[in-house]
C-alpha cells in the first residue's frame, strides 16, 4: 500500500488540510480529537510505533527522519521494514497550538 492509499482509504476521518498526497510521500494535518484513530489505522499498517510520545529519538531515527524534518521528543514515529531495510515511515507531529498534528507518511525505494 503505497501513501496516497492510506490517507485515501481513510478518508472518512477528519482531515483539516491535505497539504501533499503522493505515492511516495504524504502529509497532511488532523485535528488532535483524531490522532487515536490514526494511530490506530498506522498501527494496523506498520505495527507499533517505534518511537512514542515523550521518549527521546535514537540517533536512528534522527537520521532516518532528517530529510522530513528530524523528529523531536513530542513526535511519534512508526517504522516499517522489509528484510531489515526501511520501507516505510510515518511520522506524528504535534503543532504548538494543541488542536491540530501533522501527519508525514514517507515510502522508500525498496531496491
């Protein structure tokens, strides 16, 4: 299942703005009242996440986060591999205001 058809197969959940919808790389911005569901959803798809909520980032997940932006101790990070290589992310990302999270889901290249 590639970004796009995870928000798309969602899409019955409240998003407040879709900012990027691609195969490769999604993001967009929920309201916080429905960052349960979409964890739930992430958790279906990627298994736990790897990095929750007030645990500080490895310095793994800093590198593999930097090109999206890093990751803050505030963040949670879902991770899923194929034969020990990253192939996909997903990451939370919590705005200062309290109401809304953004929501960046990368896929790599597998090959």
């Amino acid at each position: 299942m590639n970004c796009a058809e995870i928000i798309e197969k969602n899409g019955n959940l409240k998003i407040s703005e879709k900012r990027t919808i691609s195969q490769d790389y999604s993001e967009i911005v929920i309201d916080l009242g429905e960052l349960e569901k979409w964890v739930n959803i992430l958790t279906d798809y990627f298994g736990p996440c790897i990095k929750p909520k007030g645990v500080k980032p490895s310095k793994e997940h800093l590198k593999i986060t930097s090109n999206y932006g890093g990751l803050y101790i505030n963040q949670i990070l879902f991770m899923k591999k194929d034969n020990n290589k990253e192939e996909a992310i997903a990451m939370f990302w919590p705005w200062q205001d309290g109401q809304h999270v953004t929501l960046k889901i990368v896929k790599f290249d597998s090959k």
